[in-house]
C-alpha cells in the first residue's frame, strides 16, 4: 500500500480534531477539513453536515485515507445520535466507498464497552490482568451504541466490499486527565498523534480494532492490537496521579460510576467531571 498522504479529518473543529490538525502535518500528511462547525482560519474547511451525501462525496474525493471524527461526543437523545452518529458514519462509508477510499480511521470509543467492570473493580489488583479487545460489548448509553454500530458497519464494509478500517477505541484524549478514571484511560495527544499515524499506515488492518491510551500505569485494557500496528505509546499517566487523588480520593469499588470503564456516563445523567 502506497503511503497516504491527503486525509479527510472530519470532525475538525473539536477538541480532538483541533489537536490533531496541530499534530498530523509533522508526520507529512496533507489535512483536507470537514466539520459543520465552521473553523475560524481555515478558509479551504468544508462546512457541511454529515446528513448532506452531496458534501460528502466531494470531500472525500481524491482522499488517500480518513480519520472520521465528526458526530456527538457525549450522551444525548437518541434522535440525535442516530442522525449524527449512526446515519452520519453510514453516509461518510457510502461516499468513501462510491468514491474508493480503501482506509478509514474511526474513533470509537470505550463506552462502546462502558458497562465492563474495571479491572481494579472485578479482579485483584495484582493479578495484572487486562480487558482484553475481544470482551463483549457492553455500551453505557445510546452514545456507546452508536460507536458499537459503527465498528459493526467497518466489519460490514471489509467483508463486503474490502474497505479497511481501524476502530479506535478511544479512553480519554485531552491535554491532561482531570479525573482519577482517567489515569487509566488517558491518551495523551501526542500519543493519540502517534496511535493513529500507525492506524492510517499500517499494512492489511482490514478490520482492526484497538483501544486507545497511553502506556499508562494505570492501564485497564490491553493494548495489543495497537501495538500490532506500530504503535508505540510515549506517555504515561502517572505524573499526574499524585495531584489528582489527593484531590478527588482513590476510586471507589462500590459506586458502579467509578468501578466500570465507562465511569460516569453510567449515570443518568453523566456526572460531570469525569
Ligand atoms: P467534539 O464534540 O469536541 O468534536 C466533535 C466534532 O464533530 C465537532 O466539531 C462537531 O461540530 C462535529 N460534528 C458533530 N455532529 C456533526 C455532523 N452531523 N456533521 C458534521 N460535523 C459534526 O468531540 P471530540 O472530543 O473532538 O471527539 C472527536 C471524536 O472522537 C468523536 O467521534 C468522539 O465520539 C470520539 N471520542 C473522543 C474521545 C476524547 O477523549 N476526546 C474519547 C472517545 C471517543
Ligand atoms: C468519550 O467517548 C467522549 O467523547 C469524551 O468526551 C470523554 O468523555 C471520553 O469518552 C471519556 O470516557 O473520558
């Protein structure tokens, strides 16, 4: 496979779209940008929906490969997940593959197994055992679902028609954690950076799916499969543990908001911060 360099980077505007329109250009590729939100400083963006099938084909046009970030990013009706989440991946795959694009990047999540228990809440702490990839799903909301839906539709879409995803589970991916969940599921950006060069070029993924976090010390899941594609985590949580339980206190095993992987979207509503 030749290397890509043009990607469509939906969801561009975010939080996570932003950090990485700071991080990709320094591994050589060259960003086209999609989100609704329109990107101050960006006059080349494409401001469009994932509704409109139209805007779509013509963004992926010509693209090498996609990181497909755009949709809701928290619980919310399940009207508007569906429309955003679950009807928007299924556009952005139809126009990729009408328009041949052999590579897509999706950022799944770790609320597409949210009701997992943690490690630390089901298992001894010594016993260094690790959620592995292959665990059931278990989503916490219908936000969980949707990312459950959408590895499903990147399965459909190798077996049928040899389109390559890598499902990326992501845990947490901001600048630093801000909870003591987090200092098990947090991916720095840089790994984050790191995580999905590896996931745009590795060979034969055809449909691969990964968690994604730094190598942190913390760790709840196992990161085998992103290290099967050349990852290799830089960052480790640890730093900020300190600080962090001093304030907020060690997790407690009998609040299920604290105990599984998915923390507090187990709650209705998400106890904020998480
Ligand atoms: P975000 O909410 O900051 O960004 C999402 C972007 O998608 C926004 O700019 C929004 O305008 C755009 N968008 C939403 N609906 C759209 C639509 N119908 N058409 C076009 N654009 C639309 O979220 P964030 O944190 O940047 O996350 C990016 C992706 O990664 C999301 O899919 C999220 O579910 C996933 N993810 C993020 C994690 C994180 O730690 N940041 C953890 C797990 C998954
Ligand atoms: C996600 O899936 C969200 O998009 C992100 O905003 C965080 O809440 C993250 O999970 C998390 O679990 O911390």
């Amino acid at each position: 496979m030749p290397a890509p360099r043009t990607i469509l980077l939906t969801g561009a505007a975010g939080g996570l779209g932003t950090l990485m329109r700071g991080l990709l250009p320094a591994y050589g590729y060259e960003l086209r940008l999609f989100d609704v939100t329109p990107i101050e400083g960006e006059p080349t963006a494409i401001t469009a929906d994932l509704a409109d099938r139209e805007a779509l084909r013509e963004a992926v046009r010509g693209v090498d490969a996609i990181i497909h970030l755009a949709g809701i990013s928290l619980e919310s009706s399940f009207d508007k997940i569906l429309r955003a989440n679950i009807e928007g991946t299924y556009n952005l795959y139809e126009a990729a593959r009408a328009e041949g694009v052999g590579r897509i990047v999706f950022a799944s999540s770790n609320h597409a197994v949210g009701y997992t228990p943690s490690p630390e809440g089901e298992l001894p702490l010594d016993s260094g055992a690790l959620i592995p990839i292959d665990t059931p799903r278990r989503p916490d909301t219908y936000y969980g679902l949707s990312k459950c839906f959408g590895e499903d539709l990147a399965q459909l879409y190798w077996d049928k028609f040899g389109q390559e995803t890598v499902s990326v589970r992501i845990g947490s991916c901001f600048m630093e954690p801000t909870s003591v969940r987090m200092l098990s599921v947090w991916m720095s950006p840089g790994d984050g950076a790191r995580l999905f060069h590896a996931a745009l070029t590795a060979e034969d993924v055809r449909h691969t799916v990964v968690y994604g976090s730094s190598a942190n010390t913390r760790l709840w899941w196992d990161l085998t499969s992103a290290r099967a594609l050349g990852y290799e985590p830089q960052d480790d949580s640890e730093q900020y543990a300190e600080k962090l339980i001093a304030e907020q206190g060690e997790l407690d095993p009998a609040d299920p908001a604290q105990s599984h992987l998915g923390g507090p979207f187990l709650t209705d509503p998400p106890i904020w911060p998480y």
